[in-house]
C-alpha cells in the first residue's frame, strides 16, 4: 500500500466513528481475557503507544526492491528485551501515562525513550479505540502518527531488543495470519496472530492492529 493512500484513508477514518471493538476482536485471543470481578476502575492504569507509519526510503542495501519499497508505508514495533516483563513479545513503542499529559504527549515521549524518535518529526493523526489489557492492568491508548521519510531511530538499551519496519501490504495479506495456542493460568487459549520478520505479532498489539487495518480496507478474517 501506498505511503500517500494509507495517509489519506487514515485520515478519512479517524474523522469518522471508529471500527473499535468489533475490528480489535478479530485478533483476540479466545476465550478473551476480562477484568476480574470487582476491579476498581479508578486503579486502570492508562497507557499510551505511537503506531508510526511512513514511507520506506530508498537505501543502497536494498537497492533491488528500492522502487517498489520507496513510497510504501511501514509502521514501527518493537521487540521487548528479555529482562522486562512480557519480555521478546512485540509493542507499539509506548508505556504508561505521567501525571498531567496527555495520551499524545505519552505516546511521543514513550516513542522517543524507547527508539530515539523526535517528537517535533512526527504528524498526529488521531488516537483508536482504548483497549483494556486485564493481564497487565493498563487501558491503552493508541496514537496514529506519521513521518514524512524514514526516521532514524535506535534502540533503548535495557527496553528494546530490536525495532522492527513492518510493511503494511504484509500485514495485509492473508498468508501472514496465523492461528496458535498458548497456555496461561491453566487454560488454553486460540491465539490468532501476523507471523512477519521471523516474530509473532498478537494479543494486545495485533488487536491494535486490527483496528488500524479495518481503516485501510482490511477485509480478510484473520483465520484465512
């Protein structure tokens, strides 16, 4: 998909009521997990993660398939280092909300602690639909954002293990979903998943995805 219509339908689509849950249980996980009774609302940390999408740029390394990558849009992830919590799992660059900012703010200073992006580089579009993460105790946030060209961008040590540039179009492709079976707390869980760059994207942050995919025209059932 192209940087220019992926830019253009996300802005159409963050204008207009948001696919939300509907779109984010197509990547859930099964049975899905649900806050335990008599959770305190109030106690729901709230989290906020920046889904960059730019253009990939033309580079010598990959001169061969320079043309067609150079206009397609790309988002950012980030492998979580084995030390932290839900460590080698795949995010959105992000983490929890400071007193007095802003779900925005959050989500670009998270950007910038985590992979070294600039604030001041980054276009907002808009935020999706909050996702309640009951295993973790967070409701994020997800912020749409772009960048006019390939950013610069390094890993945080202690935090990131590595920084994925996931094209859209595979995200987009049916080949790419998966269907696994995790175990947790003794049950079995139906985990629909992307399978890209050699890791598996699911849960919270294929969930995100989902949402974020319905806007560009998603149309495939993730057990394709």
């Amino acid at each position: 998909m192209r940087f220019a219509d992926a830019v253009a339908r996300l802005e159409a689509g963050l204008r207009a009521p948001l696919p939300g849950p509907a779109a984010q249980a197509r990547l859930a996980p099964v049975p899905p997990r649900r806050w335990p009774s008599g959770v305190n609302p109030a106690r729901i940390r709230n989290a906020a993660g920046l889904l960059l999408v730019f253009p990939k740029e033309k580079t010598a390394e990959n001169a061969a398939n320079a043309q067609r990558d150079r206009d397609e849009a790309h988002i950012i992830l980030t492998v979580r280092a084995e030390a932290l919590r839900h460590g080698g799992q795949v995010s959105l660059p992000g983490g929890v909300v400071d007193p007095g900012e802003t779900f925005e703010q959050a989500a670009l200073r998270e950007a910038q602690e985590e992979v070294a992006l600039p604030p001041h580089e980054v276009r907002l579009l808009g935020a999706l639909t909050p996702l309640d993460i009951p295993v973790s105790g967070f409701r994020l946030h997800p912020i749409v954002g772009v960048h006019p060209g390939r950013p610069h961008l390094m890993p945080s040590d202690g935090e990131v293990a590595r920084i994925l540039e996931v094209n859209v179009a595979e995200l987009l492709d049916a080949s790419h979903f998966v269907t696994t079976e995790r175990q947790r707390d003794g049950l079995t869980y139906v985990v629909p998943a992307f399978r890209i760059a050699n890791v598996e994207i699911w849960g919270a942050t294929a969930m995100v995805l989902a949402e974020f995919l319905t806007l560009l025209g998603w149309v495939e059932q993730a057990n394709s």
